[in-house]
C-alpha cells in the first residue's frame, strides 16, 4: 500500500470473507498500461480504490475521470472508497462481494 489509509483498506479486505486482491495492480488493456489501482481481482476484472483528500486537489478529479473512462472502457468496474466508508465495514464489503459478482 501506498499510504496509510490504502493500508487500512488492505487489512480490511485481508479480514473480510473476500478473496485476497493483488495490491498496486497495474492494468493493461489496448497494449498500453491505463492504470495502476490499489487492488484489483484481476480474473473479475474489478477495482477498489481508495480516494483521500489529494483526490480534490485541481485537475486530479479530470485524472480520476479520464482513468476512470478508461477502465470502464477496458471492461473494468471500480469501487471506490472514503474514509467514511471505513466507518461501515460491512457495508464497503458488500459492495466489492456486489462487485465480484458482476
């Protein structure tokens, strides 16, 4: 993990009936690297990001938007999570199972 909060996230989905996600998962599609997300079930083709507050800083959110489309387009779903999320564990956990489920 690449900060604090991404190491919180990772100890939560350790703990969780989840299966184990490949940490700082860089994601290919077209021959070109699109992306490198935070965890990433690469056979289910599905993300989970965390978003602190750098992620409000100018032109990050057009960033985010562009890599976003990106992944989309590459077939890719994303869950992305807030602090506040890691106030309601198992909420956030339902979402990824959602996710993995397709």
């Amino acid at each position: 993990a690449e900060s604090l909060m991404e190491t919180v996230v990772r100890l939560l989905l350790h703990r969780s009936r989840l299966p184990p996600p490949v940490a700082q998962f860089r994601v290919r599609h077209g021959g070109q690297e699109i992306a490198r997300v935070d965890f990433a079930w690469p056979d289910r083709r599905v993300a989970v990001e965390y978003d602190g507050r750098w992620h409000g800083e100018p032109g990050q959110f057009a960033r985010g938007r562009a890599r976003l489309n990106a992944l989309t387009a590459a077939g890719w779903r994303g869950v992305f999570v807030t602090a506040r999320d890691l106030h309601h564990p198992e909420e956030l956990v339902a979402r990824v199972l959602s996710a993995l489920a397709g």
